[in-house]
C-alpha cells in the first residue's frame, strides 16, 4: 500500500559533485594581511561538536582537520598565530571504545553509498572497527577544546572529563573530554584558561536546545529550573541558567585582556536533520482504505470539536498510481491533547463492538494529522503552525508495526508516529523561545566585551531561503543536494565548514581590523567517500 514516496528532490547531485573541485574563491586578486588589533600569538577553540568538528554522525580526524576551527587556525597563522593541537581521533571511522568494546551511542561515520531508487539514498555506515579509546589518555594541552555533544554549563563543570563519570545515570562527564582533560577533576574553562590564550572562539549553546528538538522533545523544557544538575540529556536549559554560564565563561577568557569571536544559535528549522521528511509523504490510499479511515477520523472530529479538529480527509487512489498527485498527512501522537480515549471508544461502539472501538480509542485519543500551515501574501495574518518530520523518522513511515492488527498497523499512516519521530508544533515553540532568549545573551555579553559577533542565526537562514552563490557553486540547507550539510543533516560538511571559517574571519575584521585571507570553500568537498586515508 505505502510506496513511492517522495522523500527528497535530489536532481542534479552528480553535477554538483562533479563541479566541486573546479569551484574558486570569486574574489581573486591580492589580499593584504594584517593582525589588526588582535593577537592571534594563542588561540583557544571552545564550543560542542561544530568546534570539534563532527561530522556525518562522526568524529573522525579527517572531520577535525577539515573544521571551522582548524581552518581559522590556520588562516592565523598568516598574521602570526601560533601552533594549533587538536586531539585528534586515531582514524577516518570515527566510534569509541570503552574499555576496548565499541559504544552503539558513538558509531562510525555514515557516507553516501548511491541510491535505493530515484528520489532515496542509500546511507550506510562505514565498516571496520573504531580504534579511538576513551581511556588512553592523549597529553596535551589541546587547543581545540570543541566537545560533542556539551552544553554551555558543562563547560563550567568540574570533573567532566572524570573517567568514573561516564558510569553514572546520566553520565556526569563526556568521553571526548576524558581523553584529554589535564586531569579528572578539572573543567574545560580551567584548561582553557591555564593556556592563557591571546584570542578565542566560543560557539556554544545548540545542545541547550539541540538535544531536545533532535530527540523529538523527548526531553523536558527545564525553563524556570535553575539547577542543571538535575536535568536529563534531552532537556531544555533554563534561559537564565544559560545566561549565568555564559557570562562566566567570557569573563574567565578575558580576564587576562584576550580578544575574541561568539557566535549566536540558528533556529532548527534551518537544518535539514528537520526539513528534509515532508508532513505529508503518504501517497493515496486505496478508495476502501481512505473510506474507512475518512469515516473513523469523521467521528473523531467531531468529539473533538469543530475548533479542533484533529484529522485531514485522505485522499484516494483513483486506480492510476502514475496519475494522484495528491499525497496525505502523517498520523502523529501529539502529548499535547487532551484524550479523547473513552469518548472515541463510546462512539466507536456500535460500528465496530466494544474490543475493537476500545482498541482504536486507545490508539487514536491523541492521535492528529501533522500540519503545515504558514503566512501567505494571500493570508498574512495566519498564525505559523508546523510540525518537524525527524530525519531518521523516513524509515519508519509505512512499515508495519508488530503486534498491531490491520489495517491500524502502517507506522504513520493509521499506526500514528510515537513521540521522538516527530518535533511538533508546541514543541518547536519552546525550543525558539529558548534560541531566542539564548541569542540575546551572546548578543548582549559580545556588545559588553568587544568581542567580534558572528549572526549565524541570519547566515543559515539565508542558507535555506535561497542560498549562496560563490562563483561557479551554490550552497543551500538543503539536504545532499545543498551542499552544506553533512549527512546527518545538523552538522556541516567540509565545505560548509569552511564557509562557517570564512564568517568568522569577516566579522573579526569587522571588529578588529585585521585582514585575513578567506579560504575558498570549493577546495572542500561536498561528501567524504567510503575510504578515507
């Protein structure tokens, strides 16, 4: 029943990968170059795992020397900047071992292995076993102190490298940093600032809201909580608690006069780990499939109320698949609406006897169709209303759910999508207003230090309403075919990367003086293949 959907639009991604190694820098001509007011003598790369430099669901070394940090490390050392050591992973698979056992929660790095069918890729995790472990201690110090996967207070927090840490529930240090931490009981900030660094970067602040949205909100909006010590991983930081770590972490950096860049925090629906799945994949149905689902969803409805109607009419297939254009609204659970259990089992009732009524009761109480709706030129004052399709969440649409009787059981269809499979509505509306408060915050303390301000949130917004042109290339959000996004469809790819370097270069000649050269974002490619050195 459920097949030909259209997942994504990827024409022409031969040609864009085929062009990627003729693509140049359109500025051309000589450029000088100058400190400005900086001291690029020591610099100091702090934030999560765009600092580290993660990518396609990875941390592997090719990833780290291809990231935004590397390369304006790089870039300083052509206005006198110095060393810059990166604790590199020990190869291009990426994974952990603890102990010497591989961790499922950091596998390998995925690629782009083809296509299952016109319109599907076919990604694949890379094989061979990881050979990074999380307990052989590398000696620095690391100048590169991007963590995957930390939050702004983590960075405050001691003991987050602790080895012991990684056995608590949650884990109370990150394994990244256990490889390389001066010693167990320390911070990050510590180490940062016992290297007394001249200039840094500090981007940070995406997993305070990241981990929430990426797990489908599985998380709790911890606002008005301050203590962090009691939040799980997928939880919303508290604005002021953000607020709070922020401000320590920019004071402790330039206590000793050091200058530096910030960077603010893209909303989510910037990244195609969000935009990629449409709401509404599910080709039509079978006349007698849509008539019996239209029916029960009627009855549905009409409980609910004519100002909350939870259910679209599905469109039929009128026996000519190559014909239906129309496609149909996921089937979703959305914790938000009150249940509608009893009342749908009641109605339910005559039609199909208490067992089965009382059984689509309980599967559909707070069931509803996804929704899209956004302001037009034609209505302008519609209020936004969009639920996030999660990445991963294409693989499940029109399976079978096990233990489920048909026809209740097409995962998305009339089996709704579990939480975590999708961001909806309410939720996405927690996560901007926690963005947002964020935002101010960076904004703010750049203003108040003199520091250099980066308005990433502007940049990938730009990214996905139309995109970027660069002599003979264009970058997008979107997913594959975009170019700035790994696989994983959060992380940038080499070549996104190098465009986020060449942003932060601009605004610290915007608040510094310096003349910097830009790097050329073509000489990056666009996907790693299968086999790395």
């Amino acid at each position: 029943m459920i097949k030909n959907f259209k997942w994504l639009l990827l024409v022409s991604l031969s040609l864009s990968i085929a062009c990627s190694d003729d693509d140049s820098d359109s500025t051309g001509g000589e450029v000088p170059v100058s400190p400005g007011s900086a001291d690029f003598s020591k610099y100091i790369a702090l934030g999560d795992s765009f600092a580290a430099g993660y990518s396609d669901n990875a941390l592997f070394k090719k990833g780290q020397e291809n990231g935004y940090t590397s390369i304006l490390s790089q870039q300083f050392q052509l206005v006198g900047g110095g060393a810059f050591a990166i604790p590199y992973m020990n190869d291009n698979i990426g994974g952990l071992l603890f102990g010497g056992t591989p961790n499922p929660s950091f596998g390998p790095r995925i690629y782009l292995r083809g296509f299952l069918n016109a319109s599907t890729p076919n990604i694949q995790p890379v094989t061979g076993p990881p050979t990074t472990e999380v307990f052989s201690h590398l000696t620095g110090p690391f100048n590169n102190l991007g963590l995957p996967g930390a939050k702004s207070f983590h960075l405050l927090t001691p003991g987050y490298g602790n080895p012991g840490g990684l056995a608590t529930t949650p884990p109370t240090s990150n394994p990244y940093f256990v490889r390389f931490a001066s010693a167990p009981g320390t911070s990050v900030i510590a180490d940062a600032v016992a290297q007394n660094p001249t200039f840094f970067s500090l981007w940070i602040g995406g997993n305070d809201v990241l981990s929430y949205a990426s797990s489908g909100g599985a998380g709790t909006n911890q606002t008005g909580n301050p203590n962090p010590a009691t939040y799980g991983s997928n939880d919303i930081t508290d604005p002021a608690v953000f607020e709070s770590a922020y401000n320590n972490l920019v004071n402790a950096l330039t206590a000793n006069g050091a200058k530096g860049v910030v960077a603010n925090l893209p909303y989510i629906n910037t990244l195609p780990y969000f935009t990629t799945v449409p709401y509404n994949p599910v080709p039509a149905l079978p006349p007698a499939s849509a008539a019996q689902l239209n029916q029960i969803f009627s009855v549905i409805n009409q409980i609910a109320g004519a100002n909350a109607q939870r259910f679209s009419v599905l469109t039929a297939d009128d026996g000519n698949p190559a014909t239906v254009e129309a496609t149909n609204p996921l089937l979703i659970i959305d914790e938000t609406l009150p249940s509608l259990s009893v009342e749908i089992a009641t109605a339910l009732t005559p039609v199909f006897g208490a067992q089965t009524a009382g059984f689509v009761g309980n599967l559909y109480g707070r069931a509803r169709h996804a929704k899209k709706v956004v302001p037009t030129l034609e209505n302008p004052d519609v209020v936004p209303f969009v639920d996030y399709v999660l990445l991963p969440t294409r693989a499940l649409i029109g399976t079978t759910q096990a233990g489920v009787p048909p026809p209740f059981n097409a995962v998305g269809v009339t089996y709704p999508l579990q939480d975590g499979a999708v961001l909806t509505n309410a939720e996405v509306k927690d996560v901007k207003e926690a963005t947002d408060a964020y935002n101010i915050t960076i904004e703010r303390v750049a203003g108040d230090k003199g520091l250099a301000f980066v308005n990433t949130k502007a940049i990938m917004e730009q990214l996905l309403n139309g995109g970027i042109r660069f002599g003979n290339y264009h970058m997008t959000a979107s997913y594959i075919t975009g170019g700035t996004f790994s696989l994983d469809g959060i992380h940038p790819s080499a070549r996104g990367y190098a465009y986020i370097a060449n942003e932060f270069l601009k605004a610290i000649g915007v608040k510094y003086g310096s003349s910097i050269p830009a790097v050329s974002p073509g000489n990056y490619q666009i996907q790693y293949p299968q086999t790395l050195n």
